[in-house]
C-alpha cells in the first residue's frame, strides 16, 4: 500500500477533515468571498478547498496557464490564501504586491516579474494605477467571472516557481518552490511545537515572508486554525486571541509590545502557550510574556530563509547581553556558518551564511530564477541600500550580510 506523503496539497487536507475551520477572519468588514462559500466568519477547510478550485478556474478562464505569474495586491484576505492554493494547483506562480508600498516604489517588482495577470482589491486603486502593467482584475470582478473546467494533480507540485516574494523596498525578489516552502512548514513543527490543535493569530502582512511562509501556510500545513485580519490591530489582536482560544503568537517586536498595552491582554495571555518574536526585541517584553507563562522564543528570518535561527522555548533569557541578541540555533533543514574573509570555526563574531533546503531557490529576473551564484561576497548590498534588500548567493551559501556573534555552545546573537 503506497504511504501518503505530506505535501502542501490543500485538497487532501479538505479530504481528510473538511469541517476543520481553517480560518476566522476577524476583520471588522469580514472576509471578500463568494457568500455561498462563507459561513459566519469561519472557513473550514473544505470551504477554502473549493474558493481555490473556483479560484483556479476562474485564472484558467482569463488565460493562466502552468509558467505564469499572477501578482495580488491586497492586505490580509481569505482570497489571498485561496489565490496561493490555486496557482499551487495550475503550476503557476503567485507574487503578492505589498499594498504597503507606495505609487513611487509599486513598480519595482514589477520591473522584474512581468505578470501575466494583476488581482487587487477596490480599495488598492491609487496603487494599482501606477503599476506599469494594465492587465488586471479586482478580487470582486475575478469572483464573478465565468469558470473553465480544468483537470490539475493537486498532489504533485509543478515545475514553476510556486511563490515569488519581494523585499521591503520591492526588491529584490525571492523564488521559491512548493518543496521549499514545505521544508519552511516543516520547520514550525520541528522548532515550535506546531500541530493541528493549534490557533494562531497572524499579525503581520500576508505579503511578507515571516506572514506568508513563517506563519499561514506552515498553519494551515499543519491543519491548524489562522486567525485573520485584514491588517494588525493590537486591540482586536488581543480580543481575538481570547476569545478564539489562540494558542501561539508570532510576531514582531512591536507587535507583541502593543498587544501588551491592551485591556485584553490579561485574558489573551490566559489563553496563549507560546509567542516567537522576530528579532531584535527588548527583554522586559518577553519578560511580560514569561511572567505569565507564556513562553517566548526569538527568531531571525530574512526573504530568502523565513526562518533561519530559533531559539527553543526552554532557553533561558539572556537578559542584559551586551554582544547582541540571542536567536538560538539553526532551525532544521539550516545550515549556518560565519565567515570573515574565511569560515570561522567555535566561538567566533563574523557574517551569517545560510544553506539548505529551507533557503529560497535563488533571485526571480525576467528570464526566471537566478541563484547568482557567479557573484562574490565583495559586492554586498545591505538591506538599507538603495540597490535593494539583498544579500548574496554565493557558492551554495545565502550571505545575509548580517553580523552574529557565536558563542561556545552554537548559540548566536544578532549584532
């Protein structure tokens, strides 16, 4: 008898339990969906199986085929999750837009992915009118538009980028596969425990890749429940998290520290087991969390590796270090090394390089993906250059470009 695999398949997951809620949108205007589709504010897993069928269909009807790139711009949205699953299915590949971005910067990424097709919601029109592309399609007008029959193996990933995913200025923009993106779910359960019983608030955009990668999919992965807004407010955050019963809080530093300052926070803290905080943030927030026993790892991710370093939730706080922030070790399927001209070995302060399955698989350019492996650490960009968000694929190995201490025991500190 063939073993099942576990895959990103979100078909299968329906299969298995299709009245699982997958997500309770929390917005104040609730999620866009066909209403047939939506009981109340919760989508169970077979209701989000068939919006991204549908969703597929529709994307065939307006000519997506297997290669293709559809961009999405639009803040947090059940219809965002439905587009991922449906070019998951047509061998396309989806590149959310940060709405974030301004008329200035939008047309950044797509000077590199030359979309086949724009999705948007009404309410991002200013933006989408100064995108240099002018076919597109609001999320209400893909809703209503005529399906086409399509036969697709949801079970077998395509051979197209899956997911393209842009820095914070638009640039540069990382590919990633449906196998590395399920290696990055992989590493939830490995390093925080995430599993099926497990209600999760996502509080940071869908476009960015601690939101997208670090936190829906790898819920949703695992059969959990995501708890969504259209866009993080702390006070509905910390009601939420109470009364759904949220068991696990990621976010950034800010993020925890405002929900901190609710009125809510004393009952969602009753509720939460565990927090991952993107680093760096100050001691006295985890301490807040810690005191009423909510434990709090710390964690580094960039573009090209959502999740790179991990602190477990045994760890003790390192309070007062003066050599940086403690973000534990390399998460599973990550290796991580020092280097300074040479690799460093033990205990050593140098810039952090990243491999393994769980990085992306190289830069999207207009021709596809590109490790730009040719290209040496010398030419580092930052993340606050002008030239864009980027390290560098060198030689197998991601050069963040970042500083880390290494102690004697493997652990390493942002600097």
């Amino acid at each position: 008898m063939e073993a099942t695999a576990v895959t990103l398949s979100l078909a299968r997951r329906a299969d298995r339990f299709p009245n699982r809620t997958a997500v309770v949108d929390i917005s104040e205007d609730r999620l866009y969906a066909p209403a047939e589709a939506i009981h109340e504010d919760r989508v169970s897993y077979g209701e989000l199986s068939a919006i991204a069928t549908r969703t597929a269909e529709r994307l065939v009807a307006l000519g997506i085929c297997p290669g293709d790139t559809v961009c999405l711009v639009t803040r947090n949205r059940v219809a965002s999750l439905a587009l991922f699953f449906a070019c998951r299915r047509l061998g396309a590949t989806l590149a959310p837009v940060s709405h974030l971005l301004t008329p200035a910067t939008v047309d950044r990424p797509f000077d590199v992915l030359e979309p086949d097709l724009v999705v948007a919601e009404a309410a991002q029109r200013d933006l989408v009118r100064s995108i240099p592309f002018d076919r597109s399609v609001t999320l209400e007008a893909l809703s209503e538009t005529d399906r086409a029959g399509i036969e697709v193996d949801d079970r077998r990933p395509g051979e197209f980028p899956l997911l393209a995913l842009h820095g914070q200025s638009g640039r540069p923009i990382a590919g990633y596969a449906s196998d590395t993106l399920e290696r990055n779910c992989r590493t939830g359960i490995a390093a925080w425990g995430l599993a099926a019983n497990d209600v999760v608030s996502l509080t940071t955009p869908l476009a960015a890749p601690d939101g997208l990668v670090r936190v829906a999919v790898s819920v949703l992965y695992v059969g959990g429940t995501l708890l969504l807004d259209r866009a993080f407010d702390p006070g509905d955050a910390a009601a939420a998290i109470a009364e759904e019963g949220a068991t696990l809080l990621p976010g950034r530093a800010t993020v925890l520290r405002d929900i901190v300052a609710e009125p809510d926070f004393d009952a969602a803290a009753d509720s939460l087991e565990r927090a991952v905080c993107e680093a760096p943030v100050d001691d006295d927030v985890i301490e807040t969390y810690r005191d009423r026993d909510v434990q709090v790892a710390r964690v580094y991710g960039r573009l090209e590796c959502p999740t790179a370093l991990s602190e477990g939730f045994v760890d003790d706080a390192r309070a007062g270090d003066a050599e940086g922030s403690p973000v534990g070790r390399p998460v599973p399927d990550c290796r991580a090394r020092l280097v300074d001209d040479a690799v460093l070995e033990g205990a050593a302060d140098g810039r952090l390089q990243l491999s393994g399955p769980v990085v992306a698989d190289g830069y999207v350019s207009a021709a596809g993906t590109d490790d730009e492996r040719s290209e040496g650490p010398a030419a580092l960009e930052r993340a606050d250059d002008e030239a864009g968000d980027r390290g560098r694929f060198v030689d197998g190995w991601f050069d963040t470009g970042d500083r880390f201490r290494r102690d004697e025991a493997g652990t390493y500190y942002l600097r």
